[in-house]
C-alpha cells in the first residue's frame, strides 16, 4: 500500500488517483492514517465481503472465528462467553 501526506495528496491529485487504480493509498497527517483512497472495484469487493458476514449468525461468525487461534466448536465458545458475562455481574 502507498502511503502519501496530506499535503502530497493535495499538491499532486492526479497522481493520488492515478495510484489508487492499482493500489489502496494511505493518506496521512501528522505521521497518522487519516484516510484510504481505493478503486471502486476493490470498494466493491469490500462491500461484498461485509455484505457475506453480516448475513452470517453469532453462532456462525464464531466458527468461522474459531476462537482467535483457540480451535474448538462454537458451541463451547459461546459457552465460555456467557460464562465470562456471569462472573461481570
């Protein structure tokens, strides 16, 4: 991913989309991200994945998750999460 200043990003336009064509750019202020520039393909392959998860259940992120590096079912996971909310109370 390029990565540009606020300042480029103004001072060159063209350029910063030009790049965005081929590749995300990351534009910065004060060393931070502030934005991303990108294609509208990869905008749109990006709404395709969101659009897949959001339809997904709790239970099915959670297997899909597989317990950040964990493994076991979803089943014990939500078990160990409604177990972890008891002992909030």
């Amino acid at each position: 991913m390029r990565t540009m200043t606020s300042v480029e990003a103004q001072n060159h336009f063209g350029m910063l989309l030009d790049s965005a064509q081929r590749e995300p750019v990351s534009i910065t202020r004060r060393g931070r991200p502030v934005a991303y520039l990108f294609s509208p393909q990869e905008y749109e392959a990006l709404m395709q994945r969101k659009n897949a998860a959001d339809s997904q259940t709790p239970t099915q992120l959670l297997a899909a998750f597989r317990g950040s590096g964990k493994g076991g079912s979803a089943a014990r996971l939500v078990a160990e999460r409604d177990a972890e909310r008891d002992l909030e109370v």
